[in-house]
C-alpha cells in the first residue's frame, strides 16, 4: 500500500519508492491488451512492434491442447 510519502511496504516489510504512473505505462508498453491503442496514439510504432514480435521466442512446441469437458486431446498423454 502506497503512504502519503510515495513509498510503499514490501512483503519483506522494506520499504520502497511508489512506481510511478508513467513507470507503469512503460511496463506495460508490450501488454497485447494495450498494442492497438499504443499504435493509434503513437506511443509505438508498427516497425518496433514487428521487431519486438520477431525476437519473441517459438513456444509452440510447449502448447498442450485440451477440450472443453477437460480432456487432454495432445498425441502425448503422458502427463
């Protein structure tokens, strides 16, 4: 919880600066809820998004796909 200071207690009872608000927006600069918005107010481009999507690793091999009653449909049901 932020105090009147600007600082706020961390789980080891530290206490540390407040993020600010414009710390936070730049965290959330790749946040894909917030890509479409960042690109029509010009806060990212469309030449820096596709390079930042380019150097994402492939994780698709890590997919496991289920069905909705929960059921595992991936070739290997070892799990």
């Amino acid at each position: 919880m932020a105090s009147k200071m600007g600082y706020k207690e961390s789980r080891s009872n530290r206490k540390e600066p407040a993020m600010s608000l414009a710390d936070a927006n730049k965290n959330l600069k790749w946040d894909i809820r917030l890509t479409e918005r960042n690109l029509n107010v010009g806060d990212l481009k469309t030449d820096e998004l596709k390079k930042h999507l380019e150097q994402l690793p492939d994780l698709a091999s890590n997919v496991e796909t289920f069905t909705m009653d929960g059921k595992n449909t991936s070739a290997d049901d070892s799990h």
